[in-house]
C-alpha cells in the first residue's frame, strides 16, 4: 500500500493535490509545460502505481500546465526523445520495461480516472486518452510526432490505442502520416468526450469527479476495472511486442548512420 503522504512531493514532474478522495496530478517542467524525458517517463510510471496502491484515492483526474499538455513535437526524421545510441541494457530498462509498466500501471488503477488535456498532446498522447473520461480545451491537438513522423517504429501503445479508437484504417493513417487533429475533429472521431473553454476545463473535471463520487466505492471500482478489461488485454498481448520492434528499428537506425 501507498500514502499520499508518501508519494504526493516525491516526483519533481508532477504536482499533486487530493480533495475528498479525489486526486490531480498535473505534469510539468519546471512550471511549465511537460517536456517529455526520460524523468517524465520514470515520474509517471512509478506514480500511477503509487496513485493505485492507495486506497484513498476514489477519483483521480490528470491534467498539464500551462498552454500544452505534452511536447515537444518532433520534427520529421527526428529521434522522438529516445537515442539512437542506446545500449541493449538502456532500451530494456527505459523504454521497454519501464515504457510496458507506466501504461499497465495506468490500467491497473482501479478507480475512475478523468483526462482534462489543457493544450496541444503531441508526445505520447495516449495516456490521457486511455483515460475513462476524457475532456479536452478548445485549444487541444491531438499527434503522435515522436514515432513514424519521428522516425520510430509507433510501438509503445499508440499501435494500440489510436487503431481502437478511431478504427483501423483511420488510425493507421494518424500513425503513418503524423496527422493533426483539433480538439472538434478529436471528439467527432471518439477521441475525446468534452470540448470546453479552457477556463472550463478543471471545473468540469471535478463536477464530474464530484458527481461519480455519489456512487458507492465498490460500484466505481469495479465499474472501473471491468471497462479497462479489454483495454489491459490488448496492451497485455500487444505492448511488449511494438516495443521490442521498435528497439529494432532503432539499431537499424544507428547502423544507417
């Protein structure tokens, strides 16, 4: 078991307040922006499994600060924040070990989880949207920048999350040509449930959590773990599988060069 205690000023990534059971974590960089980085990326692992671990918590919303929720975007032909020049022993520890528990950690919460995604998500999108509900700022765009467009085999989730909720062929198309949706285009493909001002969008995270909140905690427990169920078992299949390809590509990447 975890305290908030514990785990809530342990991570300089992410800020952590709890009100009434209710937990947001909000990421950032030094007061500003998230930056993904191999920080960020250990940060949000090992503090989805704390955030789960505690039976305190009965809603948690994750949200980003500023005017982003997640950058930067990658430029074509990029590395997308991982090195070309890693070792075996690197890739297995960050990207591939760590990379398959921060997701499953992320599932394996069992309360309702709520996204409020406060600005473009360019860098791994995918954790807001694997979200139960997911609200965005009328300011959202929605990318995957750091793989194909990148120059990395679309493993580490994202070949699963975005093919789900867009359908296949659409999400092979987001995949293979680093489209850019709005916050309208997102939620008209199933994206996002919610498109507010952003003035609005905390607000409405919690009435919503608030509103969840007047159920009892084993209906939202269970709610929770039976909605991720397929979700878990598709990552359980198919995430280990797009980060080992992945690796590969990067060492052929590094041979190339």
């Amino acid at each position: 078991m975890s305290t908030f205690d514990q785990y809530s000023k342990k991570y300089e990534t992410i800020n952590m307040r709890r009100e009434g059971g209710i937990l947001e974590m909000q990421f950032h960089t030094d007061g500003g922006p998230l930056r993904w980085s191999k920080v960020a990326h250990m940060h949000q692992e090992q503090a989805f499994l704390d955030a789960g671990r505690d039976r305190e918590n009965e809603i948690i919303i994750l949200t980003g600060t500023g005017a982003e929720y997640a950058g930067p975007a990658v430029q074509f032909g990029g590395t997308g924040g991982h090195s070309k020049s890693s070792t075996p022993d690197e890739y297995d520890r960050t990207w591939y070990w760590e990379g398959k528990h921060l997701l499953m950690n992320l599932l394996n919460i069992e309360v309702p989880v709520i996204a409020a995604i406060n600005g473009p998500a360019v860098r791994h999108a995918e954790i807001p949207l694997m979200c139960d509900i997911v609200l965005a700022s009328e300011e959202v765009t929605i990318q995957d920048s750091a793989h194909f467009n990148g120059g990395l085999v679309p493993g580490d989730g994202v070949h699963v999350v975005f093919p789900l909720l867009m359908g296949l062929n659409r999400g092979r198309y987001f995949l293979l040509t680093g489209q850019i949706l709005n916050a309208r285009e997102a939620k008209e493909l199933g994206l996002v449930n919610e498109v507010l001002a952003g003035k609005d969008l905390l607000p409405r995270a919690w009435e919503l959590a608030r509103q969840l909140m007047q159920r009892p905690p084993l209906l939202r427990r269970y709610t929770r773990v039976l909605l991720t169920q397929d979700l878990k078992q598709r990552m359980h299949d198919l995430l280990g599988y797009g980060l080992a390809l992945e690796g590969l590509g990067m060492v052929q990447s590094a041979i190339n060069e």
